[in-house]
C-alpha cells in the first residue's frame, strides 16, 4: 500500500521540481516541506529539513570559493 505522504492527487513533486529547474538539494527540501505534515513527524521532518539546508549552504558556499 503507497504511504499517504506519497499522495499526487494535487500534482507531482517531481513535475513540480522539474517546471522550476530544482537541483537535487533544492528538490529534496521541497519534498520534505510538503510532506512533513502528512508523515505524522512534523518536528523531527523539519529538524532533518533544517540539517539539509545546512549541507547545501555549506555545499554552495564551498563552490563560491573555488571559483
């Protein structure tokens, strides 16, 4: 049975990331977002949420530098 966090009866993510050109990090913190609220963790999703969005600043910043 598909996990109800992973209903598209709204549109896919997928479509969605894929109209607004997101990366793999930025894909990743949408999904997360829209789903934490579904899963029944909203707290601990968005805590993990948070951590992602540290590693793709720390990630883009890194890149800045060596260019």
């Amino acid at each position: 049975m598909t996990p109800k966090h992973y209903d598209n009866k709204n549109g896919s993510l997928y479509k969605f990331a894929e109209d607004h050109n997101l990366n793999a990090w930025e894909f990743d913190i949408v999904k997360r977002i829209v789903r934490c609220r579904k899963k029944g963790q909203f707290t601990e999703d968005l805590d993990k949420t948070i951590e992602v969005i540290k590693l793709y600043k720390d990630e883009y910043n890194e890149k800045q530098n060596r260019t």
